[in-house]
C-alpha cells in the first residue's frame, strides 16, 4: 500500500487506495440494494393489509347505515319485507343504496382478482350478493345495472355464475317465500 521512499518516508499508492474505495462503494450499493429491496417488500405488504382492511371497512360502513335506523336503514328493510310498498321515490333510494353497494362489490372482485383479497373472503361475498339478489327488487336493480353497463364483465360473470349458498337470510330478513 505504501511505498518506503529513499528518504526514509512514505508515499501514497492511490491506485491501491481507489481500488479499495471501489470495493467498499459496490459493497454500499448492494448493502442499500437489499435494503431497498426490504423496505419495497414490506411496503407492498402493508398496502395488501391497507386495502384488504378497506375493503372490510366498506362492509362494515353498510352494515352500520343499515343498522341506524336511518331512512337507508328503513327503505332496505321494507324493501326486503314489503317491497310492494315501496314509492317511485323510495324505489329510485333503494336502487341507490343497491348500486352502491354492488360497487363496493366490485371493488372486492378486484382485490380479489389482483390476489390481494382472500379467496375466502370473496367467496363468502358472493355467497353475500347471490342471498341479496333473492330479493326481486335488488335483482331488478342487478340486471338494470347490468344493462346499463355500470360494471365489468368480469365482475359480472362472476356474481351470474356464483352457485347459490345457503344464505337463506338477509339482514336477518328470510329471502325465502313462506308457504
């Protein structure tokens, strides 16, 4: 590294000196590499869990509008009970909160199919939106969205092509005709 010089002193090799710093700045740069590397990792992580927790907020939202005893609370029940004594204004709500709520739907289908929902999960959403769409009113509104191309074919596909579970009730409503 040095050089005894013939006064007795030492001189600097800088070509010893620069081929150290270059192997001590390529160690840097894959030490910052992996790091990077972590740190992207863990991120994605954390934006999965961020939407996977959206996504069950959404629900939750629903099902605390739905629980207020609010006008979207009162029209969702009598339109599950009575659905002959709905208004043309009190349909076009329904329809709404309907339109909405299939929305969100697809927003799970696409956590869904980005492999960020759980397969789980999402099957127990169709299972969710098959026992809804039981009900006439919010199968009218299905198939008019449907028509009027408020969703993607995918998303579409897959709630039509949902076997029907046993969800036999709907906000503690029977879907079922009583004989």
């Amino acid at each position: 590294m040095y050089k005894p010089k013939k006064t007795g002193g030492y001189i600097v090799n800088w070509e010893a000196i620069s081929a150290a710093a270059e192997v001590i700045g390529a160690g840097a740069v894959v030490i910052t590499l992996v790091y990077l590397a972590i740190q992207t990792r863990d991120n994605v992580r954390i934006e999965r869990a961020r939407a996977v927790w959206d996504a069950q907020i959404s629900f939750v939202e629903v099902n605390d509008m739905l629980a207020d005893g609010g006008t979207v609370s009162e029209l969702v029940f009598e339109s599950l009970s009575d659905p002959d004594g709905l208004s043309q204004k009190d349909r076009y709500l329904v329809h709404r909160f309907a339109r909405a709520w299939f929305q969100r739907m697809e927003a799970q289908h696409a956590l869904y199919r980005a492999g960020i929902l759980e397969p789980e999960v999402w099957q127990l959403r169709l299972g969710y939106a098959k026992a809804i769409l039981e009900n006439a009113v919010f199968e009218e509104y299905w198939e008019l969205d449907k028509r009027n191309s408020m969703f993607t074919k995918r998303f579409i596909a897959a709630i039509d092509g949902a076997t029907v579970t046993d969800f036999s009730g709907f906000l503690g409503i029977s879907n079922r005709t009583e004989e």
